[in-house]
C-alpha cells in the first residue's frame, strides 16, 4: 500500500483544481461508483473514475472481451481478447496496473431485476455503460427506488446523450423517454457501429458530472439532455423541464422492471448473432465438471471464470453463475435447447 504522501502527489493535479480541492479528494476517496456495463462506456468511465481516486468501483458486466471490442473499449488488450477474459475481471487486472489505492469490486453478471437491487446498494453514484434501453429502465427504477443519482449515457455512429438523473430533484430517463425511443432499439450499436471519439466525449460527460456529484458540487450540474455528434459537428443542450407527475417511476413509485416475474429468461444481444440464456434461479456450476462431460461431444477451451464450447455452427460461453452466451443463432428457442441438452435446466 502507498503511504500518504504518494497519494497526495498522484492527485497533486486534481487537487490544485480548486472546484475538487483537498476536500473534494477526500470525498472520491471515501466515495462508492458502480459501473453497469464495461464495454466502451464503461472502460471509459473506470479507467477516469480510478485515475481521479474514486475509492471503490464496482464493475457490473455480463460479457467476455472480444477483438472487435479493441477499436472502441479502451479498457482492453489483444491477451485479453485471445483468453477471452470476463470484462469486469480484464478491467479490474487494468484498474490494478493504473491505481492499486482504490478498491474494485468485479461481478460478472447480466443486470436484471433479479440482482439490480443489490448491485446499486449503497452507492454514490451509478454509470450508465450499458448499450440498451431494457437495462436503462432497470437502472432508472432501482436508483429512483433507492434514491441513487445515476448518469444515462449512450452512443451510436457519430451521435451520443447523456443526461444526469437526481432522484425527486430531476425528471427521471421514463419522464423524458416513456417508451424506448425508435432509434434505441433499432439498429443497435453494433449493427450501425462506433467511432470512439464519441464514446470519450459522452464518459467525459457522465465522468464529469460524477465528480461534480460525488464532491457535492451541485449547482455545477449540466441540468439537461446534452447531444453530441462529432461527424455532424452538432452540440446541443436541453432543457429538463419538470418531474412528470403522472411518471410511473419517479411519480406513482411503480418500478414495472423490478417486478418481473422469475423465470428462465433469454434474451437476443444487440447485433452478436447470439442469445443469453440465464437459469431461473441463482446457481454455481462446477466448470471443470462440465468440461469433462462435454469433451466428448465438441471442442472445450476454459479459464478461470468461464467454458467455452464449440458444436457444429455454435458456440457456448458458460460462466459459473450457470448464464450462457449461445452464439451462431438468434433464435431463443433454439438457444434454449441447445442450453437444456448441453447445460441441463
Ligand atoms: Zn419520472
């Protein structure tokens, strides 16, 4: 561990700043961020919240690193692309190099109304580095729910948004987006693509406005929806308005999200020719053991948290938490019985 004085000149800079000031430094330091998604948003975010010193980062991320992940997810290397590494724990080994004072927390896991609850818990702030409205509406529920300020961001092509969201002060994402917007659920992000340049101007965005929040510098909010596109060269601010009274979330308390029921669900992923499969309730699978019993019916390659399994045209990523990844299809129900002959129920 460093001693005081090492960290004292590692935020020298920061600290110089008067709106963050000595005081301010204490206060990330003290500080609890939750990240929900670490692909590009979110590697952004991390690498800037630990850089700044914020104490404990809790990293949220359902996926494993993958090469056309490297152009825009700056959190992560070519070896963990070739080890195929889960990205809450690839960004976390990084965080490690970066900033060994503050604390990571790594949960490999899909965001649902299951766990959503639990892993917003006593946070600060949240970070919005998810890449579809279904989560965002889970997050906005959860943050209004637990009175958790939360940044939504998002980005596609040339184009991004953010907006900060403070629990009964702000509109919340439902008073401004009651439905998902038609632009959000199709395309996606990754069949319109990503330039990063504008992935760094949205975190630099949200990030800022954490570190306002987090140092309690309210008044410095941007208070808007804030757009960008730096293709177009577009910047546009706007204004907020009022809570929506009738707001399922933030004004009748409903919080439809977190009511789901708790089956087995699946789910198609944004543009990967793939389906998540995650079992009903929460489970441990034995890895190694499943290895041994499906060695025989295709190719098998582990690490640490995860089995890969190769049949035909498809291809399983199985994690401890017994959720698969089922590439090669977008159809659920063959994803389902793929999962239920290889996997079990
Ligand atoms: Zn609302």
């Amino acid at each position: 561990m460093s001693s005081n004085s090492n960290s004292s000149e590692r935020y020298s800079r920061q600290i110089l700043f008067a709106r963050i000031g000595k005081e301010g430094q204490q206060r990330l330091t003290n500080s609890r961020a939750v990240i929900i998604g670490c692909g590009a948003l979110g590697s952004a975010q991390a690498e800037a919240l630990a850089r700044a010193g914020v104490g404990t980062l809790r990293i949220v991320d359902r996926d494993f690193v993958e090469f056309s992940n490297l152009q825009r997810q700056t959190m992560f290397s070519e070896s963990d692309a070739a080890e195929r590494l889960p990205k809450a724990i690839a960004c976390a080994n990084h965080i490690g190099e970066i900033n060994s004072e503050i604390k990571v927390e790594s949960e490999i896991a899909d965001a649902n109304h299951s766990n959503i609850e639990a892993l917003i818990a006593e946070a600060d702030v949240v970070l919005d580095g998810t890449d579809n409205f279904a989560t965002r509406y889970l997050i906005n529920d959860a943050c209004i729910k637990h009175d958790v300020n939360w940044i939504y961001g998002a980005a596609v092509g040339s184009y991004g948004v953010t907006m900060t969201i403070r629990p009964q002060e702000t509109p919340c994402l439902r008073c401004i987006f009651p439905e998902a917007p038609p632009a959000a659920s199709a395309p996606t992000c990754d069949t319109a693509g990503v330039i990063m340049p504008i992935i760094s101007v949205v975190a630099a965005v949200q990030v800022s406005e954490a570190l306002k929040l987090l140092t309690g510098d309210l008044e410095s909010l941007h208070k808007s929806l804030m757009q960008f596109d730096v293709w177009r060269n577009e910047w546009r601010k706007i204004g907020l308005g009022l809570k929506q009274t009738d707001c399922p979330t933030c004004g009748l308390g409903e919080y439809e999200t977190l009511n789901a029921d708790s089956r087995e669900f699946a789910a198609v992923m944004c543009g990967r020719h793939a389906v998540q499969i995650s079992p009903s309730a929460s489970a441990s699978i034995d890895l190694k053991a499943l290895g041994s019993k499906l060695a025989s019916a295709g190719e098998v390659k582990a690490n640490d948290y995860l089995l890969r399994f190769r049949t035909g045209e498809y291809e399983l990523t199985v994690f401890q938490d017994a959720r698969s990844i089922i590439r090669g299809t977008d159809d659920i129900a063959t994803a389902r019985s793929l999962y239920s002959k290889y996997i079990g129920n």
